[in-house]
C-alpha cells in the first residue's frame, strides 16, 4: 500500500492539484480570496494547491464552492483528464463503469 506522501507525486493528484489552481484562477481569485471565503489563511489554501497539505472530499467539495465551481462537474472533468492521461488503463475504467 502506498502512503499517502506517495500519493501527492501519482499523475491522477498532480492532475488534481492543477484543476485546482485552474479553477482558482479562472474565477479570477487570488489565494487570500478563496482562503477568507473559507475560513482559512492563505497559507492553508497555498499548501493544498502545492500538494503540501492533502483535503478530504468534503474540503474539496468546499474549495469547489469558494471559487464557484460545480462540485460534480469539477469531478467530472478531473475523472476525464485522469482517464486521457492513463491511456493503458483506460480500458480497464471503462470496463468497470459498465
């Protein structure tokens, strides 16, 4: 089992950490913005975005909303950059869904 320092360095987060800053920064916020919508500082919202501190699906689902992002489609659309990345496997996703 992979620990979850590991886990930060896997293509499918990395992917997730730039969906974040692209969702971040096409709502034209800057971090301190997202960070006051949340409650948060700016160096909480900075460690996610780097990878530097993990969230949980219930803090993504709050990073969605403090940058006006639909949870489900952030989903959505992360699972399908995921899947054009990870071409051997994606057979085997597809496979699985039907």
């Amino acid at each position: 089992m992979m620990s979850c320092m590991g886990d930060v360095y896997r293509s499918e987060y990395q992917i997730l950490l730039v969906r974040l800053r692209q969702a971040r920064k096409a709502a034209h916020l800057t971090q301190a913005e997202v960070a006051a919508r949340l409650g948060r500082t700016q160096g909480y919202v900075n460690k996610i975005e780097t990878g530097e501190r993990r969230m949980d699906v219930v803090q993504l689902r709050d990073f969605c909303g403090a940058v006006g992002v639909d949870f489900v489609e952030f989903i959505q659309r992360y699972d399908k950059a995921v899947e054009d990345t990870s071409v051997p496997s994606k057979g085997l996703l597809t496979h699985m869904r039907n």
